[in-house]
C-alpha cells in the first residue's frame, strides 16, 4: 500500500535522492609551495644570466648561473625537511634544471665566444644542451629502479647537472683572474664543452653530496671547512670557484675507486665498508639516503 501525497511520505517504489555533497575549495599545504617557489627563483636566476650576458656582464652571468646551483641545492633539501615533496615539484625542478645548467650556460658561452665560430660554435653549443637534457631524462628514469643498492645513493652516474654547468663556464671563470687571450680561443672553448658535455652523459660514477652522511667526530672540520670556504668566496670568490671546480675534477678518480670496491664488496655479499662507522642520529630520518628530485 502507498502513502497519500497528502502525508509528504514518499510512495512504493519512489526512489530519494541522495543530497548532493557540496565541494570544498581545494588547498595545497604551503610546505609544497615552498620547495617550488626555490625552484622557480633558481629558474629566473638562470634565465638572468642569459640577460647579463647580452650586455657583456660576463661577471653576472657567472653568478646568476651559481646563484641558481645553489637554489637546486636548497629546494631538495627543504622539500625533504618540509615533508613537501611531489611529482609536480619533480618535473618543475628537471625542467628548471635543463633550461638553468644546460641551455643557459650553453647561451652564454656562445655569445662570450662561441659566436666567432659561426655555424660550428652554435652546434656544439646545441650539443652540450642536449647532453645535459639527456643526462636528466636518464636521472628520471633511474629513480625508479628497484634493484639499485642502497649505497648506490653515494653516487651520481656522471656528473650532475649543476656541476656540469660550473664545469662548463671554468674558461669564462678564468678569463676573470688569467688574460683570457687563449681561454676565450673558440677552439680551446669548443673542445671543453664537448668534455664537459662526454662527462655529463657518461657512466662515470661521481660522488653524490646530497646523500652523504657526516661522521660525529668530522662535524667540527667540516663546519670549519665550509666556513672558511665561504670566507675565501666573499673575499675572492673567481679564484675560489675555480679551485672548487678543480678539486671537484681531482675527485672523480677518487669516487671512481670508491664505487668499485663498493661493487666488489656488494658481489661478494659484504656490507658498505662504513655501515658500522656512521652513528644514526635520532632526527627523524634525516641521514637517510632518500631518492633527491630530480
């Protein structure tokens, strides 16, 4: 038996309505913001130099493009301490990575000399671009091998991105502090970013600071270390950037060595040499090696 309209009560077989749920505006944590709008200023630092030099201030294209290394450096490292990362920040830091180390340095070295080459200078400009975007690519894609070992997170596969950019900008670097008669050659120029380019691409292993974890007893040296780095930056920062560069070079034999006992050691089913060495602090996982954006 139905129920009468008169009553308000719904009749046999009348089906009610679920009331519709309405829609929130949807937020994002500011934690994710913040590791992006570093990245975002590192884009615009490098995109600067670009700008600077068109007007020949080869001095301020040096920096900018340093400036955006170490804004790369922080957004990471905040993203991880802020609980902040995502894939969105992922894509935006490779994307700002290729424009920032690969097509801007590239930029500038051909306005600086590469120019006088004519068509050649601009191929190997486009050249060294272009490996910088395939090392990235391939940085991307390695992030999602499961078989790779834990201690494999001390190493790059060829030299990173950034450093490749410093690497790359050693000619214009010394032309500040040497008479730039045979570093500003676009032959000598032409052959360094080509190296530069092969080292970028390779499967060299090179060390990976941004995993590395630092013993208890070396807190102390390493603080001083790096403060007195930042002195010698402020007081002579061409001549300190170049020695960092060359001993960044003079360490990649270094951590060629150190990845093949690492492998030797793995193979045979032995532990990382340092596993007892290095006492785990209580900081919320902060000297785990985690998976850095890309």
């Amino acid at each position: 038996m139905s129920d009468s309209p008169e009553t308000g009560q719904p009749q046999d077989g009348a089906e009610t309505e679920a009331p519709k749920k309405r829609r929130g505006i949807r937020v994002m944590s500011l934690n994710k913001l913040i590791p992006n709008m570093l990245t975002l200023m590192g884009l615009a630092s490098g995109l600067t130099s670009v700008r600077f030099a068109l007007h020949e201030q080869w001095e301020f294209a040096a920096m900018a493009v340093a400036v955006a290394a170490l804004l790369d450096a922080l957004d990471g490292r905040v993203a991880r301490l802020l609980k902040g990362a995502s894939k969105f920040g992922a894509e935006l830091d490779s994307l700002s990575d290729f424009v920032c180390f690969g097509v801007c340095p590239a930029l500038v070295l051909y306005l600086w000399a590469m120019q006088d080459a004519g068509r050649w200078g601009w191929i190997v400009c486009m050249l060294f671009a272009m490996c910088c975007g395939l090392r990235l690519a391939r940085f991307n894609v390695a992030l999602e091998d499961p078989d790779k070992p834990t201690w494999a997170g001390q190493f790059f596969t060829g030299v990173p991105a950034p450093a490749g950019a410093g690497l790359v900008l050693l000619p214009l670097i010394l032309s500040f502090i040497l008479s730039d008669t045979f570093v500003r050659e676009p032959l000598t120029v032409a052959i360094w970013m080509l190296a530069t380019g092969a080292l970028l691409i390779s499967t060299i292993p090179t060390f990976s600071f941004k995993a590395s974890r630092i013993p208890r007893a070396w807190f102390l040296p390493v603080m001083i270390t790096i403060a007195v780095t930042v002195t010698f930056i402020v007081s002579a920062p061409w001549w300190t950037l170049a020695m960092v560069l060359f001993l960044y070079i003079g360490l990649i034999p270094v951590s060629i060595r150190r990845y093949k006992r690492l492998l030797a050691r793995d193979a045979a089913g032995l532990p990382p040499e340092d596993v007892d060495e290095i006492e785990e602090d209580d900081d919320d996982g902060e000297n785990a090696v985690s998976q850095p954006r890309a």
